[in-house]
C-alpha cells in the first residue's frame, strides 16, 4: 500500500507511541489497552496493535489503519480479556510505503517461550545488525528496527540466565533511539535507550502498572504517574512490583527537544517539563527575541496555539482563534500534485474572516520545513483581509537531519537549507518571519532532569551517526 500522507502538509512525525500494562487487578485487558492507545494516536496513525499475554501465550491484534479502525470490538472479542500483560503499539513510519508485516507489537517465539516486542526509535547501526544477522542465517518479514531487536534478544537469551540479562547484553549492542516495551511469558519490561531520546514513564492503577511513552496515556486510565523512566534504565514489572536495573547511561543524555515544540501531547510532562507550559514559554519568549506590533496573535492549530497564547500574554496583544482545522479528512478524490496538496490544505484549515480582516494578525506555527504549508496559512489570512501577517516560529530553523527517530527531509530539502530567513519570509508572502534561537528553545525546557538534543538546528549530535544507510534491494518490489 503506498503511503497516503504524502500530499498533506508536511509536518515532522514521531515514529511511534508505545504502551505496557501488568494487570494484577481484573482489568479488561484488550479494551484498556486500546483506550490507552487512542491516548498515543498523535504518534502514529498508519499501524496499531496490542498483545495480551494470558498463561504465557501472546494473542495480537494488529494491522494498518488508525485504532478505531483495528481495534473493533469484533476484532478484540477474540482476545482474552483476563490476561496478565498486555503490549500496545501505534506507528508512523518514514518509509513511503507501508508494510503490514513491521505492524507491531512483533511477536515472537523462540527456544524460552514468546516475547512481544513494541518499540519508538531508530537504530543507528540497524544495518550493522542486521548485516550480522542475516549473515549468521536469519530470515526477516520486514524492515523493521523492532525485528532486529527482538532477534538478539532471543539469541542473547540463549547464552543467558535470564530475560534480564538478555535485554541488557542487547542494549550493549543497540545504538541510536529506543524506548521499549517488551513482555515476556511472566513479566513486562520497560527499557530507555542511554541517551533517552524518546520519552518513557511508569504509572500506577490499583495494584496495576502502566509503561507508557507519554504520561497522558495515565491521566487517561485514571490512574497515577509514578515517575520516567530513567536513560539506560530497564525496569521489569510482576505480580511483586517495580525492579530497576541501570544497565547503561551516557554521560550526555539527549531526550528530543521536539517532542516539547510538536511532537508530544501538550497534557503530558516529559522528564520534569509540562509540555504545554513549555510550548506557552516558548511563545513568550518568541516575543522577547522577536516582538511586533500587532492587533491580534494567532496560533496555527494544534501545536501553534499554546506557543501562541505566551506570545499574546507577553505582549500584551489580543489573542485570537483565528482558523478551524478539519481534523476527519482522510483520502480525496481528485486533483493531483500541487493542485490536490492546495486542495487538501484548503480542506483542512479554514479562516474566520471577521476575525482577522483589516487587522495585523501575528501568526504562530510550530516549525518550518518545505515552506508550503506556510506559504498557504499566509495567503489564507492575507485572503481574508488581514492588513498585515507577522509570522512567528517557535521552534529554530530545521537544517539537519534527525537519525533518531523522527521523519524530517534530509538536508537538501529542508527549505531553511536554500534560503535565508529575509528570503523565505518573501517566498511565504509573509510582511516579517522570525523563529525562536536555539538557545531560546533550550530555555522552554528549563528544570528537565536531562541533557537535551537539538542536532536537527545545531547540527551537533550527542551519539553516533549511522556509518551505513541499510538499502532495501526488495523495497521497489513489495511495493503495491
Ligand atoms: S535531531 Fe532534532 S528531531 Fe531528532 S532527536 Fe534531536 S532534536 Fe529531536
């Protein structure tokens, strides 16, 4: 199946969300387990799935397609309902087509029982690995990281003790971005990559115990943050609680300053930081480095509106809704290349016109990547009657790659690549643009418990590159 975002407006995506629970209480597994994965859906909307893990059997439902579209009740009323485990995934990928068989949770079995494996990263030395692996005679369904993870575990567990130990002589061999859950046939485990790129936390329900990648997936059961996952941690959960083992942290540590501006949901806290606050913050201090004098300050929805709200609380300018966006738009039938893109931003967002005509409206967006998008959410306000359009960026320009889990372009790509700040605010049509400064961005997530990475603005990266690009030599072939 091709990929079927490809003509919305681009928007950098997370890879994924993931999900655990331990059920030592009598918790309808499969449903809770969804309604936690609707709480992860902004993370990846093209494949779900859940495992539940009854007697040390794994039963899954998985496919592509958003929750609400796997997960039917006819589909989870084939799974136990009083399982002991359960493993939840939903995944963005940055392949342009998709592949039923990476759908996760992956399922394995191997010589000490099953595993189900749900991962949110990306793998550095995948190829390495996997190079190694298929060398040494394993055959994969997929490309996925999660594959090559669950292969070392299940080959490491062999020479070790326990599953434990098998987890933690794989972190010796993974580099790059992961945070996990992983179940075994008798416990669940939540494992933080050293440097904590991706978020991870613990919480409480009853005698029961969560592990999700954001803490709104708790607030949403109902139940209690107990704290975040630790870099290089690994915590294992049975009938008897919480076991913590530190298997590895680096000594500079790179949680996704992403994650605050766009990426994760703005009622969750990350290592210490609420993320709404961080975005209003981030909005205030756009203000500081970059005021104007305007009537109304506007946010692009979702992600531009609280940056937008700080913005107008340190200006003192009036803040203002001024577009609806259509969140229930999927395919479209006409239309191609650029017309059918114009189409489908025009469906999207829309305008109050009596709230921005003849006004000089300060726009807030989230990031900047091919210019499109912003080119459009001008001529939308200038449209309407705006007097004047002020753009304002809470995130710094984007000029490198991320290689850690997070779909940007490469660098020729990204449009802050080709042209100067004065050259892109003409190309948007915009009257000014500015965007926050690195240091600006580092100011919004004050207070977090970890050192934070901003390689895709400064160029400076705190773990090491892939030294090899895995190339598929059968990708054009499965394509459909
Ligand atoms: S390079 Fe950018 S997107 Fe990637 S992890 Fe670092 S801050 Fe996040």
């Amino acid at each position: 199946m091709i990929k079927s975002y490809d003509n919305l407006p681009h928007k950098p995506h997370d890879e994924c969300g993931v999900f655990g629970f331990y059920n030592n209480d009598n918790f309808d597994l499969p449903a809770l387990t969804r309604d936690a994965l609707y709480g992860l859906q902004h993370r990846g909307q093209e494949s779900a799935g859940l495992t539940i893990i009854k007697d040390g059997e794994p039963y899954t439902v998985k496919d592509l397609g958003i929750v609400s579209n796997v997960m039917t009740d006819k589909a989870l009323s084939k799974l136990p309902r009083d399982g002991k485990i359960s493993v939840g995934h939903v995944r963005y990928t940055t392949l342009d087509y998709l592949e039923r068989a990476a759908t996760q949770p992956l399922v394995m079995r191997y010589i000490e029982g099953s595993l189900a494996l749900a991962h949110n990263g990306s793998i550095t030395n995948f190829a390495e690995i996997r190079s190694e692996l298929e060398k040494g005679g394993s055959i994969f369904q997929s490309n996925s990281h999660a594959e090559i993870i669950g292969y070392k575990i299940a080959t490491n567990r062999i020479e070790k003790d326990n599953f434990m130990e098998a987890v933690q002589r794989t972190m010796d061999d993974l580099k790059g971005a992961y945070s996990m859950v992983i179940s075994s046939p008798s416990k669940l485990y939540g494992v933080r990559d050293p440097h904590g790129f991706k978020p991870l936390c613990l919480g409480k329900i009853q005698n029961s115990y969560i592990i999700a990648s954001e803490s709104c997936v708790i607030d949403t059961l109902g139940g209690e943050f107990i704290r975040d996952v630790e870099p290089g941690e690994v915590v294992a959960i049975d009938e008897n609680g919480i076991t913590s083992y530190h298997s590895m942290t680096e000594k500079i540590t790179s949680l996704c300053l992403f994650e605050y501006v766009y990426l994760a949901r703005p009622d969750s806290v990350i290592d210490g930081v609420n993320v709404n606050e961080a975005r209003q913050k981030a909005g205030r201090i756009l203000f500081e480095e970059n005021p104007i004098d305007a009537d109304i300050v506007c946010g692009v929805p979702d992600s531009g509106l609280d940056a937008a709200q700080g913005y107008a609380e340190a200006s003192g300018i009036t803040y203002a809704t001024a577009f609806i966006k259509n969140k229930y738009i999927g395919r479209t039938s006409d239309g191609v290349g650029n017309d059918k893109k114009q189409k489908l931003l025009r469906m999207r967002l829309n305008v109050i016109r009596n709230i921005v005509d003849g006004k000089r409206v300060v726009i807030i967006d989230d990031s900047i990547i091919h210019g499109n998008t912003s080119a459009h959410i001008v001529k939308l306000l200038k449209e309407a009657g705006a007097k004047e359009v002020h753009m304002r960026i809470s995130s710094p320009e984007f000029v490198y790659p991320c290689y850690f889990g997070v779909d940007l372009p490469d660098e020729n790509n990204l449009i802050s690549n080709k042209l100067s700040v004065d050259e892109l605010r003409d190309k948007i049509g915009a009257d000014s643009l500015s965007f926050l400064s690195i240091e600006g961005l580092h100011k919004i997530a004050e207070g977090c418990k970890i050192r934070l990475c901003d390689g895709c603005f400064s160029g400076i990266y705190y773990a090491d590159l892939p030294k090899i690009i895995y190339e598929d030599k059968f990708a054009n072939k499965i394509k459909k």
